[in-house]
C-alpha cells in the first residue's frame, strides 16, 4: 500500500472515531462508513478482508449500537496498525 492510501485509511479511521457518539446508529450509514473505509484501503488485502469481516458482522435489521461500532473502529484500527507496521493486530 502506498504512504497515501495508508494515510487516507487512518485519516478516515481518526474522523469516524469521534463521529458516532450516540447509543445507536443507523445500519446503513454504518455500511457506507465501512464501504468508504474499504475505498481507502485501497489494494492492502488485509485491511479489506478487516473490513469485509465487520461488513459481514453487523448486528441490528435497521440499527446498530453506537458501542459496537466504537469496537469495530478500535479493531480495524488495530489492523491498520499491524499491516502497516507488522505489529501483531487484538481482536
């Protein structure tokens, strides 16, 4: 992955973890978070198969909870990190 697809993934990965703070968030708006974080993951097959998983994993028919996500922020975080500097990712 180049320098600037991986920035363009932590920089979005920095705004949506102070974004949804309320207890619940609407399942649609999560999908299109995720599909706009698996655009910035560009070509990095392991930040897309992260994204993909949480994609797969969503809990609610219309909502989710607001913690859940703050979880899933902090986990692909720790993806990222672990991709782009070879650290072993938590889960």
């Amino acid at each position: 992955m180049d320098e600037r697809r991986a920035d363009a993934f932590r920089r979005l990965l920095d705004e949506l973890s102070g974004e949804r703070t309320e207890p619940l968030v609407p399942k649609r708006l999560v999908v299109d978070l995720l599909l706009d974080l698996r655009n910035a993951a560009g070509g990095r097959v392991v930040l897309v198969e992260a994204v993909d998983s949480v994609l797969t994993d969503i809990p609610g028919a219309t909502v989710t909870t607001g913690g859940w996500w703050r979880e899933q922020i902090v986990f692909l975080r720790s993806i990222a990190d672990a991709a782009l500097t070879d650290v072993e990712p938590i889960r």
